[in-house]
C-alpha cells in the first residue's frame, strides 16, 4: 500500500469516528487535550495528512508551513 492510499484510510477512519461524536463534545475544551479542543486535534491531523499527501518531496518537508482551516475545528 502506498502513502496515499494509507493517508486516505487514515483520513476516512477519523471521518468515521467524528461523525459519531455530538457537537457540544467536539467543541468542548477538555482537560485530556490541555485545554484544547477534539475539533482542534481531528484539524491538526487531518493537516498533517493533508500536508504529507500533497508533498512533492522537492524541498525539505516543514510542517510549519501547512495551511491551517481553522473552519474545520
């Protein structure tokens, strides 16, 4: 299996399990995360995935220049 096809797995296993959890807990900011949100870290994720799969690999890989949507938290 290629990077691709797992990140696309990943992608739709978290796509799964988030649409089974109620909003008022995805946007609740919970001691668990530091203070941070479920919505928070499925972003987080969800760019990392996003980043990874469209790496060229031309240039050296920096996470910290991914686009951040905060609309999906």
């Amino acid at each position: 299996m290629n990077m691709q096809n797992t990140i696309n797995n990943l992608i739709q296993s978290l796509i799964d399990v988030i649409c089974n959890i109620p909003d008022e807990l995805y946007n609740k900011n919970l001691p668990l995360f530091n203070g941070g949100t479920l919505g928070q870290h499925c972003r987080h994720i969800y760019e990392f995935c996003e980043f990874l799969y469209n790496y060229q690999g031309i240039e050296p890989l920096s996470y910290d220049d991914r686009k951040r949507d905060l609309e999906l938290e």
